[in-house]
C-alpha cells in the first residue's frame, strides 16, 4: 500500500508519545515541578501531535470529528474515544505533579492503561483488515505496542530496561516481518478466488484499465524486494540494535541517551514506511499485482 506521510507520523509519533505517558502514570519517573512539565509537553507533544497529523490524511478533515460516533463497530472512532480519555485523565495527573508536587497513583495507573489501549486500538484498525493478510495477524498489536513500550522507557530514561525492551520489541518486528512475506500465501486469496473464476489456472488478459486511478495508486503500491530487505536492516539496526547497544554497553550520560532516541526514531519511521509499503492489498490481485506471491 502506499505509505502516506501523514500516518507514518501518526503511527509513529503518537506511539512514543502515549508509551512515555503510560510510564509517567505509573509513576516510573514519578517528577515533580518543571521537571513533571518537561516530561509530559514531551509525551503530550508527541502523542498529540501524531494525532493531529493523522488528519491530513482525510480527504474532508473538517468531518473528523464524526469517527467519535462510530465506537461500536470502527477501531478508529475507539482510538479517537481512548485517546481522548487518555488525554484528559493524564492531564489532570501531570497537573497534579507540575502545580501541586503530589501524584495521583490510581488516577495515574487508569491513564496509564489508557495511553496502553490508545495504541492497541491503533493497531487493530490495520490488524482487523482480512483485506491485507500480512496486517491480519497476531503481531500487528504486539509489534505497536512493543515499540511504544520500549520507546516509552527509552523517554523516561529507564537504561537498562529500555535497551532490553528495544531488543525485546525487534524480535518483535523480526517475526512479524517473516510471518507477513508468506500470509498472502497461507490466507489463500489468489486471482482466481478474487474473481470467482476457480475452474482452472488463471492469469490477467489485460490491465483493467488504461490508466492509474485511486486504487492503484493507493492499494497496489510495490517495492521492490531488494529495496525492501535493505531498508529492514536498516529499520532493525536503528530502531532496536543501535540504540539497544548504546544503552546497554556504552557509558551512561546524556549524549548516549539522546544518540539512542534520535536513532530509535530514525528507525521506526523506516519500520513503519515499510510496513504500509510491504501490505499487500488482496485488490491488487485484479490488477495484476502480487501473483508472484501467492503461487
């Protein structure tokens, strides 16, 4: 699929921003006064800034307020309600410790599991497509949230547990990388069963049409393998590896942290642009594309 700017920011951004929340609810820092503000502009920064971002990618953004009314069928209109509450209750916590110097723990845990929810909401709106196999799948959610946990750790200067939890959340995307280039295979969706012709071998006579239009432009986006291997090495190395090491085996200071989330940064977002660019969309197959894959 073609990977929009707009949603690499979202997924990306709002990831870190809510993991970082989720720390600061459990009190894991627990800081009070300017320290306390420093901490939450920074998760408010990011979790709502990647929110907002999201909105560019609506074709009317003035109606997005209308996704709120769709809880109970749409993992999208349940990110936005979760989100929101998420917000509200984590803000009533950080001005607790900015303005008061006191913690609200039960208050503080309820947002934590919030910020938590937020990001698994985000994951099911793709887990929750059969239309693309390589989504459709248990590591979908646990790829998200690995990643927002291990970057929240890495924001809320816990070394130690940051660097094993980055090791822990590549692992993660290692194994969703290999079950995703054989689920358009194993989901059995050929030309054939996208077509309903099943009497024989089937292969396209011709493109369905002359030129490029909504669906090929947005669903039937390639990369080449190649391309695509190199950029998984270079996503795993900065994203998980770099920083991991960095944490775990260079000398602790403030230039060590701000290499390893400045490189866990750079990697995610080229995790994330592959893991919109790599889905492949069962529509694809009436274009033509993906064949090669599923034999």
């Amino acid at each position: 699929m073609h990977p929009a700017p707009s949603i690499i920011l979202f997924s990306t951004l709002s990831g870190l921003g809510f993991g970082l929340l989720a720390f600061l609810g459990v009190g894991a820092p627990a800081p009070m006064g300017r320290i306390a503000l420093v901490f939450y502009a920074i998760g408010f920064t990011l979790a709502v800034g990647g929110l907002i971002s999201s909105t560019f990618h609506l074709g009317r953004p003035e109606r997005a307020w209308r996704a709120f009314t769709q809880w109970r069928t749409s993992w999208l209109s349940r990110e936005g309600c979760i989100a929101v509450a998420a917000l509200m209750v984590m803000g009533l916590t950080a001005i607790a410790q900015i303005f008061f110097g006191t913690r609200l723990p039960f208050l503080g845990w309820i947002g934590a599991a919030l910020c938590l929810a937020t990001v698994f909401s985000t994951s099911m709106i793709y887990a929750s497509l059969r239309t693309v196999p390589r989504w459709h799948d248990p590591t979908t959610p646990a790829l998200f949230l690995g990643w927002s946990i291990a970057g929240g750790a890495l924001l809320a200067a816990h070394t130690v547990l940051a660097g094993g939890l980055l090791l822990v959340a590549l692992v993660i995307q290692i194994v969703h990388w290999l079950r995703g280039d054989s689920a358009l295979r194993r989901s059995g969706t050929t030309l054939a069963t996208a077509t309903g012709l099943t009497g024989g071998a089937l292969r396209s006579f011709e493109p369905p049409h002359t030129g490029g239009n909504y669906l090929t432009h947005e669903m039937v986006f390639q990369i080449g393998r190649k391309h695509a291997r190199n950029l998984r090495i270079i996503g795993a190395a900065l994203a998980g590896a770099l920083p991991a090491g960095l944490l775990l085996l260079a000398p602790a200071g403030h230039v060590t942290a701000g290499l390893a989330v400045l490189s866990h940064l750079a990697g995610l977002v080229v995790t994330r642009w592959l893991f919109f660019a790599e889905a492949e969309h069962v529509v694809g197959l009436y274009y033509g594309a993906h064949q090669g894959k599923t034999a």
